[in-house]
C-alpha cells in the first residue's frame, strides 16, 4: 500500500479543491435552481471517484501532430529520478523498511475496516425497507411507477432503483386531506422524474470509499437538501398551495419516521425548518440568464480540459538544461549482433559501449529495467550499436578493465549518476527518444536466500563495479544486492526485473554459468516472460539459470506480482551512423 499513499494524497487534494470550487458556485447560485446545484453537489461527489491523472492519461493516449508542436525527447532527470530513484520502484513491498509495512498495512486494516462497516449498516437499512415491500400490497393510484401499501411507521417514499415502487404507510391517507395527499404525490413523482435514488446510491458509493473523509458526509447533506428543496419549488410551480403543502410535510413527519436510507427518496429529509419557511415564502429558483450558464458551461469544459491537456502536452514540455552533457559523441551501428555486450568507462572520463541493444543504453540512463519500458519497438531489442562519448567537462576516469585503485563506493556512485545523465543526453539528442511515466502492474521475481545458505562471495577490493554477460554466463565485480538485481534485470537474465529480498549487505564477486536456453533471446533483448517461469522447488531444471542461481549462489528465485512504475516510449529513432 506504501506506492498508494502519495498517489491517493494527491488525488483528495485535488477532489477538496474542485469541492471547494462547486461550495463557491453553489453559493453564487443560491438564489437559483436547486436541481442545478444538487447537480453540482453530485459532480463534486462523483469527483473522487475520477481522478485527474485519469484524464490525463487520456489525454496522453491521443495521437499528436509532431511537426505542429515542438518535440521533446526525454523527461525531465529530476522528474526520473523522483520516480525511480534510488532503485526501481517496482514493487516497493520488497525494498520498503519494514516499519512502513506494518503502517501501511495497519491503515489498509482500518480502512477495510471503515468500508465494511459502512456497507453493512447501509445493507442493513435497505433490508429493513426490502421486508416492508415484500409484506406490502398494490394499491390502485395514478403514477408512474407502482404503488405499495404495508404496515409500517416509515414515512411514504420511492423505494428501489431498478424498479422503484411507491411505498406508502397504510392509514396514509386518513392522516391526510386529499388535497394534501395529492401534493404529497406530486413530490414524490418529482423524485422518480429525476431518478433521485439512482444518483444518491452513487453517493453512497463514495460514502464507503472515502468514509473517513469529513467533506464527503457534507457533500451528502447538501445533496438531500437540494433535492428536497428542487422536489419542493416543482409542487408549488405545478399550482399546489403553500399552506396545503407545508401542512402534508408536518402531518407526515408528526405520524411517521424518516426513510433510513438515503437511496429511499421521502419527503420529510433535510432541514425541516429552513424548508417550511421557504415552502411558505414560496420561494422559487431564479432562471440562469445567458450569461451565468455560458460561465457555467466554460467552467465545465476548463475542469475537464485542463489534466486532458497536460496529458496531451506533458510529454512534449521542454525540460530544463541537463546538469551534465557529453562534449564528443559517437553513435554507430555493430558490426555484428553476435558476441559480449559492454558498458565500460574509458580512460577520459567518458563512456564506451560496445554491442549493445538500445534498450540496454535506455536501462542504463535511466537506472530501471528493461521490463520497465513499455511500447517499445523492435528494433530497439535487436540492434546493437556502439555508442562512445567524452564528458563535457573534466572528469575522474577509471580504468576499463581493471578496477583503479584507492576509488570510494561514493565516488563511484557520483561518477555513475552524472554518466547516466549523459546517457540521457545521448539518447534524446541521436535517437529522439521521448519517454512519459505510468503505473501498470507487472510480474517480477524475488531473490531469497536458499536452504542451504548464501553462496556469494566478497567483493575482493572496493572499487569500479563490472557487469558483462553473454548466453550461458554472466559476471558482475564488486556489487551489493541492489546493483546486481538491476544488472540481471537490465541484462534480462530472467525475462522478468528482479529485486532483492535476501537482506544481505556488503559488495560481491558474482560468477554465474548455466546451460542458456537457445529459444530464449539474447542478454539484453525482451524476450518473453512466460516460458521463463521457475518450473518449481529452488528453482528451474538442471542447468537452468534458475537452478545455477541456487547451486551456485544459493540464491532461490521466487515469483511475485506488484504495482510498477514504467517508462513508456512516445517516439524513438533510428540513429545515423558517424
């Protein structure tokens, strides 16, 4: 639940504001119609059941002319780094302290908790008026909708949404005159014409998602007093008296209770007194004259239209200058798809890459894994290129091969971070590369320690970390847990990312050779995820990578399903050679 919470923050800040916003037109419009207000209050309801980032997203989706706008091929690195430092966050139940679990856990509980509560107790009242219809017996009366009898002290009202029926208390019409049944009647049609039960059983939806939300329970008062209010000014404009009217609502409420639940549209809801007093006033709603509803219907169109367009524009808003650039740049194709793939730093402070499938370069700017990019083309995962370039400024080099002596973790860590940045650079500049962040649930595996212990075995020297691979064999020098589970994800040694679950710290030598599986694709590329599948116990058959991960480095692969946040790639190029 702990990738939820800022999401969810997110969207009840901006459900507040457009509640906020609908209090102060609803107040502009006072002296107004009520039905339009009660349409408001319902918008605002309905609200948090639509978050803005889903229109956005859509917005997103649509296609746009690229010659027309200006083109952008990356995000923003600080936008990146937000959502996928410091590692992947695929699945933050494996790498989220255990402290955050339990809260987060905990307010899941509590939440849960609410909602059941909430929909007991509404189930609860429904029952109680569900065996009151089934006791009751039709009646002959004029209305649209047909009419019940029963034994009961609940007030008359529409009882059901599907196929509502009038439910009346027997002796109803002994407590009333017959003018003052007729107006009573006549509010009640009020209620069927508009469907008053189907929109507040929305409300009630929302009630029990978001029942810890003060806002939402006002939102629900307001709705039961404008309706009230909308179903009141239609029997007065149908010629009903005020007197009459107001005398029906005090007989009914004098003799009967109030329906229990707020889909049962009756007649005695909101507040009584204010409603008397208007009945008596007869108080009716001004017409919108053309100016207020072309404000209304702008303002309509700019609270839909505002995420929609960010969603349309987002990917194409220029960032800002990048921190770190390369000074000298080189991008060709490889010779041959066939043979090792490396990333490795030169001797000036740059890069070269040799053999590499585009999408390794892409797991390598933006730190996540392959499986994390998504709409990917082909081409990206089958050809390799050789890509080198020189930093824009000074910078520390280390040796290509061997790791350089007296070199900190942290120095390592920084050199690593601006050649990323870098890599980012290269990628917007030669391949075009525009990319927009989403959430989808994905599949992973986890890393956990084996029966019989781990296998791993220290780093030798701290120093430059190494990662080369190739069918059958992979290498890593001098990593902890987290970097080798994003090397094996961004070499796609499994088919799947992977995080670390064994709680192990401290760098490793890791050396791993297994009988490749020739229908799988190459290191690098996005195979399929299915056929990777452990076929059970610690992991994989008899010379599968999944068996020598346990035998080797007595490490067991188990495999999980979470929430993950991915690249999706907008537009890619193919590179022309230099």
């Amino acid at each position: 639940m702990q990738h939820l919470i800022a999401p969810l923050a997110n969207h009840m800040w901006q459900s507040t504001a457009f509640v906020a916003a609908v209090a102060v037109v609803c107040l502009a419009l006072r002296n107004h119609s009520p039905r339009l207000r009660y349409w408001l209050w319902l918008a605002a309801s309905l609200k948090f059941l639509v978050p803005f980032s889903v229109l956005v997203s859509l917005g997103a989706s649509f296609d746009r002319p690229q010659e027309s706008v200006p083109v952008v091929q990356a995000l923003t690195v600080e936008q990146l780094s937000y959502a996928f430092a410091p590692a992947p966050p695929s699945l933050a139940a494996a790498e989220t302290p255990a402290a955050a679990v339990a809260w987060s856990t905990a307010l899941l509980c509590l939440w849960a908790a609410g909602f059941i509560g909430i929909a007991v107790w509404r189930f609860r009242q429904w029952r109680s008026l569900y065996v009151i219809r089934r006791q009751a017996e039709s009646v002959s009366l004029e209305f649209p909708v047909p009419a019940v009898e029963a034994d009961s002290l609940i007030e008359p009202g529409i009882f059901g949404i599907v196929r509502p029926v009038l439910l009346l208390p027997r002796g109803l019409r002994g407590q009333l005159t017959d003018e003052q049944f007729e107006t009573l009647i006549a509010h009640e049609l009020c209620h069927v014409r508009y469907r008053d039960n189907m929109t507040a059983a929305m409300h009630m939806a929302v009630e029990a998602l978001f029942w810890f939300y003060p806002p939402i329970w006002w939102i629900g008062a307001k709705l039961v007093a404008e309706r009230e209010r909308a179903c009141d000014q239609s029997v007065l404009a149908q010629g009903g008296s005020a007197e009459v009217y107001a005398a029906s609502i005090l007989n009914v409420c004098r003799h009967y209770l109030e329906s229990p639940l707020l889909c049962a549209s009756g007649i005695t809801g909101a507040e009584l007194k204010t409603r008397i007093h208007e009945i008596m006033e007869r108080r009716a709603g001004r017409p919108l004259s053309a100016m207020r509803k072309a404000a209304l219907a702008i303002a309509a169109l700019v609270a839909v239209s505002i995420p929609v367009a960010i969603g349309l524009l987002r990917p194409q808003t220029l960032p800002p200058p990048a921190d770190y650039m390369y000074g000298v740049v080189s991008v060709r194709p490889s010779a041959s798809n066939e043979g090792d793939s490396r990333i490795d730093p030169d001797s000036h402070g740059g890069m070269q890459v040799q053999n590499v499938a585009v999408i390794m370069l892409m797991t390598f700017a933006y730190d996540v894994p392959a499986e994390r990019f998504a709409d990917v083309p082909e081409w990206v995962t089958t050809d390799r290129f050789d890509v080198g370039f020189t930093p824009e400024r000074e910078e520390m080099s280390f040796a290509p091969v061997s790791r350089s002596e007296g070199i900190s973790s942290d120095q390592v860590e920084g050199l690593m971070s601006r050649q990323r940045e870098r890599m980012q650079a290269v990628l917007r500049d030669r391949f075009g590369l525009v990319v927009r962040a989403e959430s989808r649930e994905l599949p992973f595996y986890a890393l956990t320690i084996a029966k019989g212990g781990s296998k791993l075995t220290p780093a030798a020297k701290d120093g430059f970390m190494r990662l080369l691979g190739s069918r059958g064999w992979f290498t890593a020098k001098g990593v902890d847990l987290q970097e080798l589970t994003l090397g094996m994800s961004n070499q796609n040694l499994l088919g799947r990312p992977v995080v670390d679950e064994t709680g192990l710290g401290g760098r490793y030598d890791v050396e791993l050779k297994w009988t490749p599986d020739r229908s799988m694709p190459p290191l690098g590329a996005r195979g399929p995820v299915g056929p990777r599948e452990p076929p059970g116990g610690d992991g994989g058959g008899e010379g599968s990578v999944f068996a020598a991960l346990t035998e080797q480095l007595g490490i067991k692969v188990e495999s999980r399903k979470g929430p993950a946040s991915v690249l999706v790639v907008e537009k890619i190029e193919k590179p022309e050679g230099n």
